[in-house]
C-alpha cells in the first residue's frame, strides 16, 4: 500500500472534523481531504483539485506555529488529523511534531512520513548528493527513538508504505513537556553529518505494521468516539483503545 492509500484510509475512517497538512507540495496529499483543512509549505505549487475547505499558508511550519491563532481557520483549535511530511531533517520533523501536538486531544492521529528509509543513501541529510533513489526520506527516521524514549505514552506505530514508511501517532497529550524540555540536546544529536547511522530494525522495517491488518484494527472507531468525551474520559477509552497496540 502506498502512503497516499494509508491516509486515504485514514481519512474514511476517521472522518475527521480537521486535517493540517506540513509538506502541501502539489498538493497530492491535500486532495484526499473533504473536511475543513489548512496546508503549510513555503513552496506549494498545485496541480491537483482540492475537494475541501482549505487555508493553504505559503510559509514554513516553524513560522506558521509561531502565530497568535494558528488554527483561526478551524472552528475550534483543534487537529483530528494530522500528516507531518515537510522539510524531511529530523529537527523539523521533531519541531513539526512538537507544535502539532499542542494543537491535539486524546482520539487525535498524527502521520509522519518517510519514517522508514530504504537504505543508508536515502536517509542522507544533505539532499543535493545523489543516492540513486528518487525520494528523499532524510533522517527524520531519528525522531522515532525519541518519541519511544521520552514518551512511552505515545503508541507509534511503524507502517510498512510505499515508498519510505509512514509512522502513525495516537494518544498524543498536549499537556506533556517532555519533548519541549528535552528538545535543545535532542535537536543537537540530530545534526550530524553523513552518512546516517539508520538502525536495522529501520531498514528491514522488522517492526512495522501492514497497512491492511491496521487499518482492520477497532482502535479507529475508538479514537472518534473519544472526541465527544470530557478529555479525562476520552483519555480512559484512548488508554484503553490502545493497550493491545502496545504489546505488539
Ligand atoms: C514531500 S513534499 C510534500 C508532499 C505532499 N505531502 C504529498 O504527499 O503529496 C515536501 C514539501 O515540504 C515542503 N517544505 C519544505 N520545508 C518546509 C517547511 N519548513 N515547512 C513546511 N513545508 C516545508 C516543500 O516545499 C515540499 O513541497
């Protein structure tokens, strides 16, 4: 299953009430959205249709989250459903990551993409050096490790896609500090030059999660049934939901 198809999916089964987008591109992402959405990227260029009710902002994430009311476009400031694909360096995608989560409730989805590198050359930071691939995954690969770390109480799923892997994020919490207060020495350990140290269970995706048999999984409905709960509530049935996801 290609990445497009996993958030196609995403989207039926979550029928999300908001979508923001980081990477809008030519907008092939954006047009699987019917729902009210905003778009970030300093470049986009459309050549798609976009069937939905859209802010598209042409800056970068950073500039975008540094606002007063990022999310005046949605009725209420809140993300349903997110897809995280802009400046692949895990320092964006960790900021990217950071910002959206404030902006999240318990039955939230955040999807990262190009999580999962092919090889060592694909995983390069610097772009302009040829790798005999034509996606670029970059290392956003790294911000895996620290969610795991620092955040045992996010469930990331690994997603076995085409191209470059997808990671899926549920039950994120924005009143958690733990990547805020970490995230100076966190972004320093990213910034090292190529080639990349991508760790096997990257590379061989011994982890990830066929799209299909996830996409199976009763935790979706749970997660849109949380959003009509007090937040306390809703992050018992979130907790709840997800408990089989962690043991796998
Ligand atoms: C891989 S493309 C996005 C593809 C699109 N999501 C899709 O699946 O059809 C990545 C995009 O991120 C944008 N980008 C680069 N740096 C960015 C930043 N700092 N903030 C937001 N978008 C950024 C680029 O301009 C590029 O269009």
């Amino acid at each position: 299953m290609r990445r497009h198809d996993l958030l196609a999916e995403l989207h039926r089964l979550l029928s999300p009430r908001s979508y923001l987008e980081i990477g809008v591109n030519v907008g092939g992402s954006m047009t699987l959205s019917r729902t009210r959405s905003i778009g970030i990227d300093p470049y986009y260029s459309l050549t798609q249709e976009l069937l939905c009710d859209v802010h598209l902002v042409r800056t970068s994430s950073d500039e975008f989250f540094a606002r007063e009311h990022p999310l005046a476009h949605f009725d209420e400031p809140l993300i349903d459903l997110a897809f995280i694909d802009g400046m692949h360096l895990a320092e964006y995608a960790f900021r990217d990551f950071v910002n959206v989560e404030r902006f999240t409730h318990p039955g939230s989805v955040v999807v990262i993409d190009d999580m999962l590198p092919r090889d060592v050359p694909e995983a390069r930071r610097d772009r302009s050096v040829p790798s005999g691939r034509t996606a670029w995954a970059g290392d956003v690969y790294k911000i895996l490790a620290t969610l795991r770390e620092l955040r045992p109480d996010l469930v990331c799923l690994e997603v076995d896609t085409a191209p470059t892997g997808t990671v899926v994020v549920i039950n994120p919490d924005p009143t958690n500090r733990a990547l805020l207060e970490a995230a100076d020495d966190v972004v320093e350990s990213y910034v090292v030059p190529d080639p990349q140290d991508v760790p096997a269970a990257i590379l061989d995706r011994r982890r990830a999660h066929q799209p299909e048999a996830l996409l199976d999984l009763p935790v979706w409905g749970e997660l849109v049934a949380a959003r009509d709960l007090p937040v306390a509530d809703a992050r018992a049935r979130v907790t709840q939901a997800v408990a089989p996801l962690r043991a796998v």
